[in-house]
C-alpha cells in the first residue's frame, strides 16, 4: 500500500517515516501511528503522521497493517 493515500494510513500501523531534517538524507524513523495529521486524501510526498514517540514525519512505508 502507498504511504500517500490517507485511507491506507490508521492509527495503529506500523511505519515508516522521513521527518523534515532528515528529508535531505532520505534516513527513516520506524514507529506506530498515534494521530494522522494530513487532512487531504492524497498527497504526493507522503500523509504526514505523528508516531506514538511523538515524532512527526511523511509516511515512506507502510510496515504492517494493525490487524497483522
């Protein structure tokens, strides 16, 4: 599934992330969904998401599912 597609993104999955400082670098943050930030359906670098370690970023990948 695409990280840029809100109604593939719910609390709970397993993801991850690139956060604004690390956007040059590409390096991802694995981590659980807490709270989906993007209002949008879609956007085209990724649903912005902040994890349950309160990090916030642009979801890259989607891990595993929460029913999984």
């Amino acid at each position: 599934m695409e990280g840029t597609y809100r109604k593939n993104i719910k609390p709970g999955q397993f993801v991850a992330i690139v956060q604004k400082q690390d956007q040059r670098s590409g390096e991802l943050t694995e981590g659980i969904v807490k709270n989906v930030l993007t209002k949008s359906s879609h956007h085209p670098h990724g649903i912005k998401v902040r994890l349950d370690t309160g990090e916030v970023g642009r979801v890259k990948e989607i891990l595993e599912d929460e029913e999984d």
